[in-house]
C-alpha cells in the first residue's frame, strides 16, 4: 500500500471538512433523505471523476478499467460477456462497443465458444494484464482517497450503501 506525505494527507482531511451543502451551494433540501441522496450522487461523481483524470493518461476509461480487473480476476480462464455485464460496476455502457475498442487497443481477446459458437469468450491478453499491474500503486492511491476515514468508518459507510440499494 502507497503511504501518502503528510501533507497530502492534511489536504484530504482538508476537503472532508467541507460541507456537501456550501459545496452545492444550497442550503435548503426538501428533507434529510434528499439531503443525504444528493450528497451520495455528488460524491459518487466526485470520486469517478478522481478515478477518471488519473486514468486517461493510459488512455483507459473507468469502465474498461473495471473490465480487465473483472478479467483479471478470472485469469486464465475466460468471461462471456453476461458474467461481465453481470458484476461491472457500471451496468450502462454498452458491452460490445467497449470490448471492440479493447480488441483493438491489444488488452483483451475475443474467441467464438467451441460448444456454442452463438456466445464470444473473451479473456485478457498479457498486454492487459501489464497493464494493470502497471496500474496498481496507482489505484491504491485512489483507494487512499479514503485515506482520512478509519477502518471503522468506512465499514460503516460501505454498510449504510448496502443497506441503501436494499
């Protein structure tokens, strides 16, 4: 795990100390649950464009990022495309697109499926896997964004979001 510089961590702590309302600008909400839904939508936003910036030096999105780690995951063997779309974090995009784009880019590959040849088999090449290994010091210090809450606090978040998708 990166161990950030003092400062930088005093910098987190520093932003953490401003209030969801005075960075909106808005005082008023309707209720405590509309409050604490945009501040959810608001920090989400906050935090994929954190992700996004440190990504697009290597020319990779936030969601073909999370398609090589869920391939990464699963390596040597292979994903169909519906086990991906299954466990991305982003259920939009549209899969095919996003995969004929990493085709081309050399980090994943796509075979037809010897006993269904309707389904596509894709698998990460050494390329991608390069890739993300390149990319992960960078991540954990992405991950330490969160650095300024303790383990306690984020369990409790990460508690509190599970209990808000239901």
């Amino acid at each position: 795990m990166r161990i950030w510089p003092n400062w930088l961590k005093l910098l987190f702590k520093y932003k953490a100390i401003l209030k969801f309302e005075d960075e909106i600008k808005q005082k008023k909400f309707s209720s405590t649950g509309q409050k604490a839904f945009l501040n959810v939508v608001f920090t989400a936003n906050y935090l994929q464009g954190f992700v996004r910036d440190r990504l697009k030096p290597y020319g990779l999105t936030l969601q073909q990022y999370n398609v090589l780690r869920i391939l990464r995951g699963r390596h040597p063997q292979c994903a169909y495309p519906t086990d991906i779309k299954d466990v991305m974090l982003d259920k939009n995009p549209d899969l095919t697109r996003l995969c004929d784009r990493m085709v081309l880019n050399g980090w994943i590959v796509r075979a037809v499926d010897e006993k269904n040849r309707r389904k596509m088999k894709i698998s990460i090449t050494e390329k991608g896997l390069q890739l993300l290994t390149s990319l992960d010091e960078l991540m954990d210090g992405v991950q330490d964004e969160m650095a300024y809450l303790s383990d306690e606090e984020n369990m409790m978040l990460s508690d509190l979001l599970d209990k808000m998708r239901g």
